[in-house]
C-alpha cells in the first residue's frame, strides 16, 4: 500500500458563530472586479444561500484540501481555504513530520482573492513519503502526505479527468473509489474543474470537495480551461481584452485579476514555468514540465495564445468559429500570422524534446486535442464540419505542436472534448505524428458529441479486431490526417462520462490508454472499459 495515512493527535475544536456582525467599509479586502466571485468576495457572509456549495463551514473546517507538486527537490503546496470572517486569522501554517514530531516549515498569508495559498520547500528529499499537515487557527486541520518518488525502472500510472459539469453536483463516490483501486501515481485535472462560470471559487472548492480524496497523498496537475475562468470557448491571443463574452475575437473577457485569481488556485502549485513572463494584462504563465520517476510531463497552456477567428478568417457557419460548408477551401482559413500555441510555448516544447535522459518516457499533458475529433456535436442531429476551438486549427500552428511533441516521442494527454478518443496524428500523413488520448468528460449531461461519419464508413486501415464500427485513417474537417483507434459516444448508460487510465511501461517502452465509464466499478474483477479499450501502443516502433 503506497498511501501513508496520517494519525492526528486529539485537537481541541474552537467553532465559530455563523453570526457576523454589520461591518462598514473597508474592514475587508474590496474585490477590483465586480459581479464576478460574489459568493466568496467582499462581505460574503451576507449572500443568500446558492446551489453550488455552503460557504459558511464550521470553522474546523475551513480548510477545504491541499494540492502538490514535487520538482528538482522543491515542494510547491497549495492551501485551498473557505472564505474566512473578516476578524480570523489570514495566516495558513505547513507542517511535516519528522522522526514522529510535527515540525513547522512555513507560515503563509491567505490570498482573499480565491482564499488559497502556497507554500515552498526548497531540499525536499523526494525519496519517502512524508506525512504533512496545514493549520488555520486553534482547530482547523487538512492532513495528507507528499508521495515518495517512483523508481525509474517502475511503471508510472496516470489517471486524468476533464469537465467536471455543474449538471450533476452530488459527489464524485465512484470516481473516488475507482481511483483507490487504481492507485496511480499522479492526477491529472485537463480543465473546466468548475462550470460555474463567474462563481469560480464556489466551484473550485465544490470541486475540492468531490475529488479531494484523489489527491490527498498523490502529487495533481490541474490546469483551467475556458468554463474555468468563465467562458464558453478561449482564444486567448497573449492576454488580450476580448471585446465580446464568446471571446471569439481572441483574448479573455472578464477582469484580468479574475483570471489571475483562477489560475493562482488551480495553477499555483505547479513547478515552476519554464518562462514567467507575463502576457498581457499582467495575466500569468503556467507551462512547464514535471519529471516523475521514468515519465517526464509537459504541460502547456494550448488555449492562452491561440488566435481567435472573428475577423480574421472567412466566416461560414452560425458562429465565427463553427465551419458546417464541408465544400469550403481548409487552405483558406489557415493563414500567416495565425498562432495556436505561441512561439514561446513552442520553443519550450523543442528544448524539452532535445532533454533526452537515458531511459525517460515523455508525455504532454494539455485540455485539448489537436485535431477536429468529432462530427456531432450538442445533439445527434447536429452536423459539425469543423470546430474552431479545437487545436485542429490553425493547421500550421497544428502541425508545428505535433512536430515538436514527435521530436520528444512523447503522447499526447487532453480532454475538453467530451468525447474520449485514442488517435495516430499525421503531420504530413497518415501515422507519422504522436499519439493522443482524450478522456472522457467526467460528467457528460451536457453538450455531448459523437464520432459519426456522414458515409458510416470505416477508413482505411482500420484497427484489426475492433467492436468500434469507425476507426482507421480520416482527413478531419481542417484536411488534418487522422487515424481513429478508439471513441466512446454518448450512447450507453454513462452517457460517454468517464476517466481514463494512462499506463508507462519503461522497460517495454509501452504506453496503456484506458477508459472507463462513471458507472464502472474496478473492484469487481468483471469491470470492463468502453468498448475499443485498451489501447496499448509501442513507442520504440
């Protein structure tokens, strides 16, 4: 058993009255955005109660969970707190145990702005688990433990999630429970942890309470995607002001200190960026990489620097990013200037691939696929050609990210789709770019797609042995070479809601894509995947 559960001592528990008395203002941090966070911001104990989650915890419970990361012997933690009454204390403490004694290792100030803080600790010695503790007041307590490295000969197990809807807000049981039996050795969170577009904290500690049992003794990746920092769709195009909430003319609609917010509590505990410098309106970067036992992760913002379409490509759909002419030229929306991830991100990309260390596995990790994966998409009847929002497009900018992921002979890992794929990328054809899972929406009751094409036809070169009637070589709608493996369309009792399970074979070289649905029970030795799966691949071929 890789976990170490933490037994606390008897702590003597201080609640606090829900009771606050009127204040004037000015005796707590006035939020610089309005209408946005209102149920964590400002005097937040006046709001009425809402659908999301009760604000108002015992006040030995106000700390909500812990997130963390171990690279190049530094622990970066992040504290997650409830929303605190304007006379507690804004201090946060982190303690170890060492030699059977809790040993203070920092002190932080909470951030009102989302209510999360960080902590780092330089020298950590990655080679034992150790038990940790954060500390608020005289009762509030969060136990878990940072997880011992993996040895580089050992398999290193990922389980990864994405769009976790506010369409359901019960638990997350069988979810929690599955990912006990799976054991893995990282989580990771592909975006739109929160549905909730302006209520972001609500529903990050909505989300923290559903999943904080995956977590609580294993390192977590969690990056935001466009419903996260409250939109529909994201081209960010380097932190511009978008004019319009849809975002489709690039750039990010709401306060800048929101999305700042936003990624401080998702992000915050992530190593280190490869380049910190700030895009424009002083918003953040968070692309990096996190090496694990044989596995080394990159992860990368594919949304923060994409062009948005209005205005700069023809527009034939309903949308400026919906395309549904299936006769319309590809060539002609894929033009200069055009960027998907940014030359930044880019050369981060190309230097990781050349960091070649005997041995290591390489893998990337971002929300969305680099490809148009679907054809249906919102209801059944209805016909996508091309989707805009994916990274299928721009296609230059495409082929670039997939030159680079090849050069490291890494997989690809996204989400955001809520349709699970396993696709052979083609760059300049059929086969010859990386592999790429996209796992299953978490909750998938709202915006389904499907993998359906129009003649019903398998491609060429279909997979041998397959219960999936669709797979083999496809040109998407942006003329991009694909070869389906595996999908999982929303037409089972799950409704295509699911995880997936990505297994690093190092001494084979080997990579396992599973997929399970929301309704799978791994204790029973019976459980089976969604059709299709697994997907085991040989990167040395």
């Amino acid at each position: 058993m890789k976990h170490l559960f933490v037994a606390l001592s008897f702590l003597t528990i201080v609640s606090c009255s829900r009771k606050v008395p009127d204040l004037t203002e000015g005796e707590y941090q006035q939020a610089p955005f309005t209408n946005l966070d209102t149920l964590a911001t400002n005097d937040w104990w006046n709001r009425a109660d809402n659908p999301i989650i009760d604000l108002k915890v015992a006040r030995d419970s106000v700390i909500a969970f812990g997130a963390y990361t171990v690279a190049d012997n530094t622990l970066k933690l992040t504290a997650q707190l409830y929303p605190l009454y304007h006379r507690e204390s804004r201090e946060v403490v982190l303690e170890i145990k060492r030699n059977g004694k809790w040993v203070e290792v920092g002190r932080q100030p909470v951030n009102e702005l989302g209510w999360s803080t960080l902590f780092r600790v330089e020298d950590w010695d990655a080679q034992a688990t150790v038990p940790y503790r954060l500390r608020h007041g005289k009762g509030a307590v969060y136990a878990g433990s940072v997880r011992a490295e993996p040895a580089p000969d050992q398999d290193i197990v990922v389980a990864a999630f994405s769009c976790n809807s506010n369409q359901d807000r019960g638990d997350r049981a069988s979810y929690v429970r599955n990912v006990g039996v799976v054991d893995p050795d990282l989580m990771f969170f592909a975006g739109d942890q929160s549905y909730d577009h302006t209520e972001h904290t609500a529903a990050w500690l909505k989300f923290g309470r559903q999943f904080r049992e995956t977590f609580r003794h294993r390192p977590m990746i969690s990056i935001p995607d466009d419903h996260d920092i409250g939109q529909g769709n994201l081209w960010g195009e380097g932190g511009k002001i978008a004019r319009e909430s849809a975002g489709n003319d690039g750039g990010y609609f709401y306060h800048h200190e929101y999305v700042k917010m936003v990624e401080r509590c998702q992000t915050s505990h992530l190593p280190d960026p490869y380049d910190p410098t700030p895009v424009e309106q002083g918003i953040g970067v968070y692309y990096t990489s996190l090496p694990l036992g044989a596995v080394d992760f990159a992860i990368i913002e594919d949304r923060k620097f994409k062009s948005g379409p209005n205005g700069k490509i023809p527009r034939m759909g309903p949308r400026p990013d919906h395309i549904n002419d299936p006769n319309y030229d590809p060539a002609s929306i894929d033009l200069p200037g055009l960027k998907l991830l940014g030359d930044r991100q880019v050369a981060f990309l190309e230097d990781w691939a050349r960091d070649r260390r005997a041995g290591q596995m390489k893998a990337v990790l971002s929300a969305t696929g680099f490809c148009g994966g679907a054809h249906l998409h919102g209801r059944k009847r209805e016909r996508l050609h091309a989707d805009l929002d994916s990274n299928g497009w721009p296609q230059t900018g495409r082929n670039k990210a997939l030159r680079a992921i090849r050069a490291a002979n890494a997989v690809h890992i996204a989400g955001d789709q809520h349709l699970a794929t396993v696709i052979h990328h083609g760059i300049d054809e059929f086969r010859d770019g990386p592999w790429a899972f996209v796992v299953p929406a978490s909750v998938n009751d709202y915006y389904s797609r499907w993998w359906w094409p129009e003649d019903e036809r398998a491609g060429e070169n279909p997979v041998a042995g397959s219960p999936l009637p669709w797979t083999g070589d496809y040109l998407d709608g942006f003329d991009n070479h694909i070869s389906m493996y595996a999908y999982a369309n929303p037409d089972n009792a799950s409704n295509g809601g699911g995880f997936g399970v990505i297994r690093f074979h190092p001494t084979t070289r080997e990579v396992t894509f599973e997929c399970w649905a929301r309704d799978a029970d791994l204790t029973r030795e019976d459980a089976e995947q969604f059709p299709g799966w697994p997907v085991r691949v040989n990167l040395s071929e």
